[in-house]
C-alpha cells in the first residue's frame, strides 16, 4: 500500500506575531471545536455571502463579545493594523473622520446591523490562500 505524506503548508504559527490582528484572531479561535472552526474559516471562502465576512469583521472589532462595538474597540484595532507609523492622535483624528462620514460619532455604539448597513455595499475580498509545498 502506498503512504501519501502530508502537504505542508508554508504559514507557521511562529508567523503569527508579525501579522496584524493575529492576537485578536488566536483569542477568537481559542476554544472553539472543529465544527466552529470550520465555520469561523468560511468567511475566507470566495463563496462565503457579504454578510458572513461582514459578522466576521464585526467579531474582530468586538473583542469583548457584547455585540457592541465602541470608539475605543476601533482604535485598538486600528493600532494593531498601524503599528508606530501613526500617532495616537493621528489615529483618533483618521477615525472621526470615518465615523462622521458613515453618519457616526464617537461616542456611537456600533452593533452589527450598523457594520452590515456601513459595508454591506462593499465589495469584501476576504480570501486566504493556502501556499502548499
């Protein structure tokens, strides 16, 4: 009988800490079993619907798990993405702007109709490709 090895794929968890967003992606991951897992990776498919990448943004955003989304929440996601190429001053002043061009405020709680309404038009490319060797 001949044995098939298994593909290696070309990302290592070592990688992790230079991507942004990895430690908020690895505490939504943590705990959940295959069959949520699986659906977690779905929003990543090229036939996942708007709504399901939409939910899955939404859930980043929510690190706290209270369906609510705040000025503070988005900050701390735009930090990650930015790093120390922008100030913090930089940042707030970027994402008032946003917020009051999508009809918001800073003192706005964002909850996920208000992401599908703000994205829901968008056309989300959230597809992840697997290199294998």
């Amino acid at each position: 009988m001949a044995r098939i090895a298994p593909r290696k794929s070309s990302f290592s968890v070592a990688e992790l800490p230079s991507i942004p967003l990895s430690q908020r992606v690895l505490r939504m991951i943590d705990g959940l079993n295959f069959k949520e897992f699986v659906a977690f990776l779905s929003a990543f498919s090229p036939r996942a619907s708007c709504q399901q990448k939409i939910e899955f943004i939404f859930k980043v955003y929510d690190s706290d798990g209270n369906w609510k989304v705040t000025f503070n929440d988005m900050l701390d996601v735009l930090h990650d993405l930015t790093g120390q190429f922008i100030s913090e001053q930089q940042r707030e002043q970027v994402l008032i702007h946003v917020l009051e061009e999508a009809g918001y405020t800073k003192d706005s709680l964002l909850v996920l109709s208000d992401f599908i309404k703000i994205l829901g038009n968008s056309d989300l490319k959230m597809e992840v490709e697997v290199p294998v060797d």
